[in-house]
C-alpha cells in the first residue's frame, strides 16, 4: 500500500457497512479518504477512529443526485487535487417481486446502483487523467450480477438487473482505459451475503441461517487489490461465505 500513502480515495456510501469499513480501512494505510453519503453524521463519526497516518474528510451527497456530485468532485479537486481511487459502493435495494414494484423502486435503484456509479466514473477518470499517475477504480458489485439464486420467495425486484448492468459497465470501463492507455485499474468484486443493514430488508428466517461475509472480508480484498504490482490487472473478484463459521474453524 506504500504507493498509495498520501493519494486520495472517494468512497460512496461510506456511511454504514462496506463503505465505512473501506473509509476507516483506506485512511488507516495514509491515504485521504473523502467519505460520501446521505446520512454524513455517521461518516463524521470514523474520523477520530483513524489510527494510521491518512484523514478522513466527510461530505453529505446523494448519489442519485448529479448536481451533488459534480459538487463534490469540485470540492475534491478544489481542496484535495482530485481522485486517484475510486470505490463505488453506494446501492439500494427494494425488496420486493419485480411485478409488484413500484415505479419509483426502479428509477432509484438504476440512479443510485447505475448512474450514480456512471457518474462518479466519468468524473474520477478526468482527475486521473489530469493528475498523470495510476488510478484504481472498484466497482462493489454483488453475486446477483452474476446470476441469480434459486429461492423459494424471489423477491429481488429491480436490483440484480441493476447489478448486472454494473458488470457489463465494468467490462467497458477496462477496454475504455486500454484505449485511451490510461494507467487506471478496474476491478469489479462481487460478494454474495454480507452482514450489513442491507439484508435487514430479509424477513426470513432461512436469511438469517445463511452464511454470510463479514465487511472486513471485502476490505481485504481492496486492499489486496491496491497492494498488488502495477502490471498486475486483478479484474474481477467473487467473494462468497463459507458454509463453516470462522469461529469453528
């Protein structure tokens, strides 16, 4: 992680979950992590978690709103210099049946899971292309982008079409970065169940049975991903629970 002490990382939904872990994770190794979400207060909380030699910075931003957005990134360049990793990570998720939802259910999960990614990484790819050195881009995509599980109750909505389209917008970025021979990373990681506020939208019991990954278990990863050699693409990550608890291992 040395080369990445000092650089700047924008993470999305850093209020809970992933994102927090990510925010606190990526200061921690010396980074400047501007955290972004709705709810900032809980942002703002992770700043004096810091241990290692980066900062934390705290922006409220919707990221199904674009003038917010663009916002940001103006701060960012204004006062940071602009962005050299990206973490996408904000998403909704309306549980429900796909027939049954309501329009406004479809448009904010394609803003926020889909546009709101779009936009973040047209933006970063400008700072990075303006800054000159290597730039990495992740994109927390999910399991359901991959196919989708056979259960008794499938009420996935709109969400892993969302997801889906997220991995095909992976697959573009990458060829876009070899053409333009723009040193930026994608990598595209996809958990299957995590234990975030998320799931809470689950009332099963046989939800609350399944293995799950531990937020710590995606940050790995990043992390793994940043650390690697510059020549080293790690494209795509699938990250699943173990049928056994860590705790009886």
């Amino acid at each position: 992680m040395d080369k990445w002490v000092g650089k700047i990382a924008l993470v999305t939904g850093a209020s809970a979950g992933i994102g927090q872990d990510l925010a606190l994770a990526l200061a921690d190794a010396g980074m400047k992590v501007v955290g972004i979400a709705r709810r900032v207060e809980m942002v703002e909380a992770l700043v004096g978690k810091v241990t290692g030699t980066g900062q934390i910075f705290c922006r409220k931003c919707d990221v199904s709103n674009e003038e917010e957005l663009l916002q940001t990134f103006s701060w960012i360049r204004e006062e940071l210099g602009g962005v050299d990793v990206l973490v996408c990570n904000a998403g909704v998720f309306r549980c429900n049946f796909l027939t049954q939802s309501d329009s406004v259910d479809f448009r904010d999960t394609f803003n926020v899971n889909v546009v709101g990614t779009c936009i973040c990484i047209r933006e970063a790819v400008k700072d990075m292309k303006e800054r000159g050195g290597s730039g990495h881009i992740f994109i927390v995509n999910s399991i359901l982008g991959k196919r989708i599980p056979d259960v008794s109750v499938p009420m996935y909505g709109a969400y892993p079409a969302s997801k889906f389209a997220l991995t095909g917008l992976a697959d573009v970025l990458r060829k876009e970065m070899m053409f333009f021979q723009l040193p930026v990373r994608v990598t595209s990681i996809h958990p299957g169940m995590v234990q975030t506020d998320m799931i809470k939208v689950f009332d099963s019991a046989l939800a609350q049975r399944l293995p799950k990954l531990n937020v710590a278990d995606i940050t790995s990863n990043v992390l793994h991903c940043l650390s690697a050699p510059m020549d080293v693409h790690i494209d795509e990550l699938t990250v699943m629970p173990g049928m056994v608890p860590a705790s009886q291992q």
